[in-house]
C-alpha cells in the first residue's frame, strides 16, 4: 500500500511539471493593416536607432546657439620652483604668467608659488558666422529625419507588401483545398461507378494521382504562407509565434479599390524629400564657407590672485607663497582677420558650388524618376481594375462549365480526360480573379508610394 502511494505521488508530481512546462501559446489575435503600419514603427529596433540618431543631430543647432554663451575658466595651481624660476612660474593653457621681483644672481633654493583665476572669453559678435552654423545645423537635422522618414517609409511598404502576399496566398489556399475536395469527390464517384462497370479501373487511379497531385500542391503553398508569416513577424518585430498572426483586413482577394483621384504630388515622397534636404545642407555649407573670411571679434577678461614665496626685497619667505596676497584683473577685445585664407577659401567656395549643383542636379533626376513611376503606376492601376472587373465572368462560366462536364462524366458521356481539364482550368480561374485583385490593390499601393502618403492606401481597406 505505501508503494502504490508513493507511486501516485510521483506520477502526480511529474505530470504537474511537465503541465509547468509546457510551451504556452499567446491568443491568435487580429492584425489590421493600420495596426501593422503602427507596429512597424514602434517595435523594430532598427528604426528606434534611426529615431535617435535624428534625434542626435537635432543637439547641433543648440549647441550652434551656445556658441553665444561666454566661456568661463576657473582654476588654482600650485607648486615649487626654484628662486631663479618662481617669478615666471606658470602652467601652459590657463593662467597668465605670475609677476615677481627681479634677482641678480642664480640661487636654486625651492620657493612655493601659487595662483587662482578666472579667464572669460566672449564671442557677442560674429559677423553672421554663427547664423550660418546654426543654419547648416538646422539643414541636417532636417537631412536626420528625411533618413527617418525614409526608414520608417520603406518598412512600411515592405509590411503591406508582405501582408498583400499573405492575403494573395491564404485565398490561394482556399482554392487548392477547394480543387482538392473537388478531386477527392470525383476519386469517390469513380470508385462507385468503377464497381458498377461503368468507368473502366485506370480512372481510379488517374483520380488518385490528381488527388495526390492536389495534396502536394496545397501543401507548397502552406509552406509558402508560413515563410512570409514568419517575416511578417520579423518586420513588425513581434515576440509571439507567427501563428498567433491573424490576418483581420482580407477584401484584397474579393474586392477592387474604389480610388479614383489621380492628381497626386511627388514632393511627399521621403526619397524626394531626403534628397531636397541633402541639397539644402549643401547650400547652407556653402553660406558658412562664405562667411568664414571674415573678421573674428573676441572679449577677453581675467582675474586672478597669485602668492609668491619671494618677497619684493628679494628674501625668502615660503609662508607667502600659500596666500594670494596680490590681485590682478584685465579685460579687452581682440579682432582678428584670416588674411591670406582668402585663396583657401575660394577654392572652397568653387567646391561646394560644385556640391550644390550636383546635389540640384540628383534632385531633378529624382523627380523625373518619381513622376515617371507616378504615371506607369496610374496606368497599371487603370489596367488592373479593368481585368479585375472581367475576371469573375471567367470564373462564373468556368464553374458552370466543370459542374456540366462532371454530370456528363457521371452519365458516361465524356472521359477522364475531359473532366480533368474543366477541373484545372477552374482552378486557374479562381487563381486569375484572387491575382487579378491582388494586383489591382497593389498598383494603388504604387500610387501610394510615389505619392509618399501610404494613406491612399490604407483609406481604401477602411471603406465597405
């Protein structure tokens, strides 16, 4: 009796492990086409660094304007020098020299010496220099986010394009199932006619091998659908397992967009835009270039208290030379002038002249390129309506023309051979339609992509 109870207690414990440890799947949940544009933008890591690195090159037109605050040093030093030294002891790139009394013979007795200041320099007046800074500082930070821009753009088009194939590839699912039952439904009525006499044997086996056939081609496109379920998960950065990704907007594959407006912009394209912005920092390097041979105006001010272990007389007294018992204070201006950068700065400016109408010159490349993908993206979009709207009389009569040859077959009045060709030639028709629609909302999202306003896109999947 204790074994069996020691048994059961083992057996239950290891069942409440393994329950513990079971993989727990999240609730398959409905993903729209908004709700994915949404995710790609918040959850991918690589457009969270493209975020903040824009948001770094904004720091540059702030720290363009603070070049307007004055630069204040404080300091204290302290040390020994021997009494030939002490009067000119000084450590480089802060204080100014500290004074002392002259001596007229060499004596290398160690003396203390010491100095605390404060050194200002200002920059009030620029001559139109730190305006250019802060304008090209603004140029590329607007150059940061048109990069941004342009990231965020391009995952999201590889979203909806992702998303239009898995929609493409469920209705074409449907389809091989549909075809597969079809077969499956015609191997039965042969096997049943076969046993009557009525079809001769080989029918049954042709029958299985379409079956199988149909079976084999379902199970591809199955294999397809995971793949791009799997990097739809990839691009939306999704922690849950591509089968919790439930595709909730699917009218793609029944219906066609209603747009019709076919004025559309190409300057809100983020390829356009980065390129205006690049040719924008060009023109503000260049107004910097052109204003750096100018006059440089500097206020300069100093205070500092310095203690001297000689005294005025010459004799030695190291206590002094820890107490700041003189001061000392100036103040001025220095205005200075690059005169012979002048050749240096020419060639610079003949330089980026050279950049700016290059960069001009990409920007009008760009456009053309734009507004010729614009007018072949309208015209495939007028195509691709027309064929969508035909398409289902083909699938319409293509039905009724299988369901005709099967009751034929059935009464014994055609092949096998027959049949199977209405059979296939239904499932290409009902491949052509969910293509057919497929490819018309793809030719809108075109549209939306040259126009750089996904919205045409995605305002269409809202409406009825």
């Amino acid at each position: 009796m204790r074994l069996f109870s020691i048994y059961w207690r083992t057996l239950l414990s290891s069942t409440s492990v393994a329950w513990m440890i079971m993989p727990c799947h999240a609730q398959p949940r409905a993903l729209s086409v908004r709700e994915a544009l949404s995710l790609v933008q918040t959850q991918q890591p690589q457009l969270q660094a493209a975020r903040e690195r824009a948001a770094a090159a904004g720091y540059n037109t702030n720290l363009a304007r603070n070049t307007l605050v004055p630069d204040l040093t404080a300091g204290y030093q302290a040390g020994y020098a021997t009494f030939n030294n002490v009067t000119g002891m000084s450590y480089p790139g802060l204080f100014m020299p500290i004074s002392g009394p002259p001596v007229a013979s060499n004596t290398y007795d160690l003396v203390p010496g010491t100095a605390l200041t404060a050194l200002l320099k200002w920059s009030p007046l620029t001559f139109g220099q730190r305006a250019a800074a802060i304008d090209k500082a603004a140029a590329q930070y607007k150059l940061a986010n048109a990069e941004y821009n342009d990231a965020v753009f391009r995952q999201q088009y590889a979203v909806l394009s992702t998303y239009l194939d898995l929609v493409y590839l469920k209705r074409l699912l449907a389809s091989l199932q549909a075809n597969a039952d079809r077969t499956r439904g015609e191997l039965q009525q042969s096997l049943a006619l076969a046993k009557e006499g009525l079809r001769p044997g080989i029918d049954t086996i042709q029958f299985q091998a379409a079956l199988a056939q149909s079976e084999i081609d379902l199970l591809g496109v199955q294999r397809t659908f995971i793949v791009q379920t799997v990097e739809l998960s990839r691009l939306l950065a999704s922690p849950g397992a591509p089968e919790d990704i439930v595709l909730s907007d699917t009218l793609f594959a029944i219906s066609t967009p209603a747009f019709s407006d076919t004025t559309l912009s190409i300057t809100g394209n983020p390829q356009y835009g980065w390129y205006k912005a690049k040719k924008d920092v060009s023109f503000a390097s260049l107004k910097e270039i052109q204003r750096s041979w100018r006059p440089h105006l500097d206020v300069w001010a100093n205070v500092y208290g310095r203690g001297s272990g000689i005294l005025a007389n010459g004799t030695i007294n190291k206590a002094e030379g820890w107490r700041l018992s003189h001061d000392n204070y100036g103040a001025g201006f220095q205005l200075s002038f690059p005169i012979l950068q002048f050749s240096r700065t020419t060639l610079l400016k003949k330089q980026y002249r050279s950049f700016l109408a290059a960069d001009e010159a990409q920007l009008a490349q760009v456009s053309l390129d734009l507004g010729k993908q614009m007018e072949t993206a309208h015209r495939n979009y007028q195509q691709s309506r027309l064929i969508a709207e035909r398409i289902p009389t083909v699938t319409c009569a293509q039905q009724l023309a299988y369901q005709g040859l099967q009751l034929s077959y059935d009464n014994g009045l055609i092949d096998y051979t027959r049949l199977e060709q209405a059979r296939y030639h239904l499932l290409q028709a009902e491949i052509a339609q969910a293509g057919a629609y497929i490819q018309a909302w793809r030719s809108l999202l075109d549209m939306a992509v040259v126009a750089g306003r996904l919205s045409l896109f995605t305002d269409q999947v809202s409406q009825p």
